[in-house]
C-alpha cells in the first residue's frame, strides 16, 4: 500500500497544468521553424498519417492519443492550450485558435 501511495504522489508531482501558446502541426515538420502556421501542410501530412505535435518556443511536445482529435481540428494554427504537462508529452484539457 505504501509503494502505491508513493507512486500515485509522485505521479500528481510529475504532471503539472500549464497554459501555453504555440502551434499545432505534424510531427515531421515540427523542427522546420518555416513550416510554422502552414496550415495546408500541417493537415495534409496528418492526413496521411503523421501525429499531431505541439511546438511551443523550441520546445516540441508530444499530444496524448486522447488530445489528437482536438489538436487536429486547429492543425497548422497558432493556439492557446490548458494542458496537463509530463517531460515531453501533454494532455490537452483545452484548446483555442490565438
């Protein structure tokens, strides 16, 4: 029981809720700083299968596949999101075009 409670501490530790402005576009663009807000490019990769990623600063952080679906409608846009953040990886809670 101990082990468990220490675990789920640390758990409620390591994922923390931030607000963060940024784009949304796949994955294999993500390290071109040009392709930023290229909506046309952001959707059609998508659409043949790359992952949605979040890009905010020079930071890239991977979208949970429970957020994919809202990432994917503003893909190629510049938004706002309330998101759960652990390392590389977020947890979208919401998400608006800026």
């Amino acid at each position: 029981m101990k082990r468990f409670l220490a675990a789920s501490l640390l758990f409620a530790v390591s994922a923390v809720a931030e607000n963060l402005s940024g784009y949304i576009i796949d994955k294999n663009c993500a390290g071109k700083a040009a392709m930023l807000g290229n909506e046309a490019c952001a959707k059609s990769c998508i659409k043949k299968g790359a992952p949605a990623v979040f890009v905010s600063g020079d930071k890239i952080y991977t979208i949970d596949a429970d957020s994919q679906a809202k990432a994917i409608a503003l893909a190629g846009k510049k938004v706002k999101v309330d998101a759960n953040v652990e390392g590389d990886k977020i947890t979208i809670n919401s998400i608006e075009a800026e």
